[in-house]
C-alpha cells in the first residue's frame, strides 16, 4: 500500500512538473526590491499568480527566452488620469501594469468600475473624488451627469465657479462627508482631494474630510493648496496643511506630484515630509521626471494670482497639439470658457527634477493623460535618463520606486495590494520584461503619445499583454483594485 502511494506520487508529481506553469519566462535577470533578489532566474506563473522562481529549469504550455533582459514586478502608477484604452496602451509599453485614478479621484466610482470591467488592458482603481463630492453637493456634478463628459484631467476637474470658490456650510460638509462614505463602500481606494481645485474649502472642511479617511483606516491623497513661495498662501504652507490634517485625524497622507507644486522649493517641501515622518506620520510622496505640468485651463488652479505664484507668464503656458503659446487675451477667453481645455504649464528647472526624482521618499507616479508625454514616457524616461545616462539612480533602487513603495502606499488601501509590487512565489503575475540598454521614452510635448521602446513582454495577471515588442489584440485582462474601506471603527477626533 506505502509502496502504490509512492508510486502515485511519482507519477502524479512528473506529470504535473511536465505541465506545471502556464507560462515560464526564462533566463532573465530576475529583481524583487523587497528580498533584493537580483539574479539569473526562471519564472513560472500559473493561474495568474507567479507559482516558481528557480535557477532550475521550468517547464511551461508556454516559454519566452529573456535572457538579458531585466524581470521586475510591474510598474505600479498611483497617479493616472487617462484611463481610456489609448493612455493604457502606451502606459503599458511604459511597463505599468496598475494605472490607478488617486489625486482627484473619478466622479461615480460605482460607475467607473462598471466601466471597466472586462475592458481594461492593465489593472484600475480610484479615490473617491472630493472635488467631485462638492461639486454635486454645490449642484454642478461632473462627469457623466455634467452637460458634456470629457475624458482624461477634463474629465474629472470642475470650471472655476461657485462650487470651487464658495466655502461650504456645515450642512454641506456634511453631505460631502456622507457622499466619501458612499463612494468608499463602493471600492475607493482612499480619498483624493484637489484642494487647489477647490479654493473655497476651508481648513476646517480639510481636516473633516481627513476624518472620513481616518474613520476607515484609508488615506488620502492630495494635490495640496497651492504653489510658489508667495507668503501667505505658499507651498510650504500648503504642505503644513496637510501634513497638520494627517496628524490631527490619523489619516495616511499622500502627497501627490511634489514637483510640479513646490517647484523651486521642492527640497524644502521633502525636508517636510522627512521631519514628519521622522514624528511618526505617515506621510510619502511621489514625482514625475518633466519639467512642465499640465490641468485645465478653466479650472480654479488659474484663479486670480496664478502668475504671481508660479513666477511665470502667459507664454509660459503652452496648447498640447498645437503648441499654442498663450497671450492675455487668449488666457482669458480659454480660462473663462464653459468648455474644458488642457494646458501644458512650463514652470520648473531640469536641475530641480534632477535633485529630486533620485531622492529616497520619491516614488514615481505619472500623473498621466493624454496631451503631455508623462502620459506616456515617464517610467521609460526615469530607467533610461537617470538609471543609464546620469547614473543617480541604481537599477534596484528606480524598481523599487516603480513598484514595491507604490505597493506598500496601497497596503494602506487594501490587503490585495501585498501580492502587487513584488517578484516572489505567490505574489500577481503583473510583471514587466525590459532591456535596460535600451528601453528609452519616445514621447514629447509635440507628439505626447509616442509609445516608451525597451519593454519585451508585459504580464498582467497571468496574461501577456506585450509579447516580444508587439500588444496583443483584443485582450482584456486588467482588474479592479478595490478598497477595503468598511467602516471599521468610529475614530472621530
Ligand atoms: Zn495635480
């Protein structure tokens, strides 16, 4: 009988072995930033998951030869406005395989999520949008209920007006608290606050939308007040607001592209977020690697006092596509117009992204849409600019920006975000294969939405979405991430 078992078992375990993986990668140099793996190995992934890492051979329905080529987790972009299929495509021959709506957040999660499933290439999830939240509750809602839904930044931000400029009442508070509620039992994945969207918001609004985030042990994630070194009102400030949030509720604080908002002051701002950290507050960040940033050119970021701020002039502000340099006049009919017009803002120094995207807090986020190259190029650009050619960042450090820290940020979120960012038995088969000679972005502020080169295969959930250089057609294999935003206690400070 013990013999006959024996011989099951063989049988059973050669058989198996013969079949085991769906898909085997082979021979490539494999890193996870978690365990420091950086090593020669074979990769075996079955039912979406990554089932094997051995030096040994695997054998798999399936084996690509990656020799050479670096195997990493994934690019986890925490920051992603386009989440149409054009931007998820050039996002993943950028090798991202998570692109999730976090700074505004979208206007109806429920919605979105419907959307989406069954017709996303790579994986997707959102905020709840306070921005959106006000502006329902000031009764001019966005998105698909707004006269004419536009896609991408246009899509989600409100025209300056009475529901970003009036401060709220105590009653509307309330009812924008109750809507976050709503949209986090719907699967937000936190709550994201455009506060230099929203000018009316008082500090005291902040700081009860900070508590609905503490009260479900979710964080919030946050374009802050404002920008420039003009006192009051300047980005320091800005950061101490919410950093004083933070502590006061207990919520988790993301502070989203520190680039683009503390510009010349971007060292000072991390230096914010060290001294806080080192308090005990959970407090990251994240930044892109271009020198202009883009929103929408009738939103309340151009209220009255924009120029001053930013330090800079109307020619500074630049159409995507056209290469339109605005004048006043032009500013002024685009900045008071019911129809919604992205608008590229040239604003800050190469040496000050330079110092800043190889610092240890930033993690690098997109902050994407269609019309500026980050949408595209950004991931590419930090492998290639700063890994290969300036040689600020080592190869393991710039993954773990991409990957593992994104990752544990969204562990704030959900537990299903242990399995994402991470190359190890068990873990999402969300992997990107790349050459780090040379993968290199190709997009500009002339042609936005020129595909990254260097990416050879792309897995997402098991599934090649990128084999051998080329997509796949008419697969759609990307999931929701969703929050795990019960209400868990009743943390009202
Ligand atoms: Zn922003």
């Amino acid at each position: 009988m013990r013999m006959l078992g024996y011989v099951v078992f063989f049988v059973f375990s050669s058989f198996a072995l013969a079949q085991q993986y769906d898909l085997v990668l082979e021979g490539g140099r494999v890193m996870d930033p978690e365990t420091g793996l950086d090593a020669v190995r074979n990769v075996g992934i079955k039912d979406g998951k990554i089932a094997r890492i051995s030096a040994e051979p695997l054998s798999g329905r399936k084996t690509l030869r990656v020799a050479g080529l670096v195997v990493a987790p994934g690019f986890i972009d925490l920051h992603q406005h386009g989440q149409e299929l054009a931007s998820q495509r050039v996002k993943a021959f950028d090798g991202v395989t998570t692109a999730l709506e976090m700074e505004i957040g979208v206007p109806d999660v429920d919605r979105f999520l419907k959307d989406k499933q069954g017709r996303s290439l790579i994986n997707y999830g959102t905020t709840a949008s306070h921005v959106a939240a006000r502006s329902l509750i000031f009764g001019s809602p966005i998105g698909a209920e707004a006269p004419n839904p536009q896609a991408g930044i246009t899509g989600i931000l409100p025209k300056h007006g009475p529901a970003t400029d009036e401060a709220a009442t105590p009653d509307q508070i309330q009812r924008i608290q109750q809507r976050l509620r709503d949209e986090l039992n719907s699967g937000a994945l936190g709550i994201g606050m455009g506060i230099q969207y929203t000018p009316g918001a008082t500090r005291l609004e902040v700081i009860d939308m900070f508590r609905v985030a503490a009260e479900r042990k979710m964080p919030v994630y946050t374009h802050i007040r404002s920008f420039g070194r003009k006192e009051p009102g300047s980005a320091i400030e800005a950061v101490e607001e919410v950093i004083g949030a933070a502590a006061i509720t207990g919520a988790p604080l993301h502070i989203v592209h520190i680039n683009s908002t503390c510009l010349h002051d971007t060292m000072e701002c991390l230096s914010l977020i060290e001294g806080a950290r080192t308090r005990g507050l959970d407090v990251t960040t994240e930044a892109y690697p271009y020198i202009a940033g883009m929103t929408q050119l009738n939103s309340a970021l151009f209220n009255p006092g924009w120029k001053e701020r930013l330090g800079i002039e109307y020619s500074n502000l630049v159409l995507p596509n056209t290469g339109e340099h605005l004048t006043k006049a032009r500013f002024e009919e685009l900045h008071n117009s019911s129809q919604a017009q992205d608008v590229l803002i040239f604003a800050n120094t190469q040496e000050m992204i330079d110092a800043t995207i190889p610092n240890s807090l930033i993690m690098i986020a997109s902050d994407g849409a269609d019309g500026h190259p980050r949408n595209a190029g950004t991931y590419s650009r930090v492998l290639a600019q700063y890994v290969r050619e300036k040689k600020t960042i080592s190869l393991t450090d710039a993954v773990r920006k991409m990957t593992l820290m994104p990752a544990q940020m969204l562990e704030r979120s959900t537990p299903a975000a242990h399995g994402k960012g991470r190359l190890q038995e068990g873990a999402d088969a969300d992997i990107v294969v790349f050459d780090p000679q040379t993968i290199s972005d190709r997009a500009t502020f002339e042609k936005p939405m020129e595909p990254s080169v260097g990416v050879r295969e792309l897995v997402v959930g098991g599934t090649l979405v990128i084999e051998n250089g080329k997509m796949a057609t008419d697969i759609y294999p990307g999931r929701a991430i969703l929050g795990s935003g019960k209400n868990t206690s009743a943390n009202t400070n």
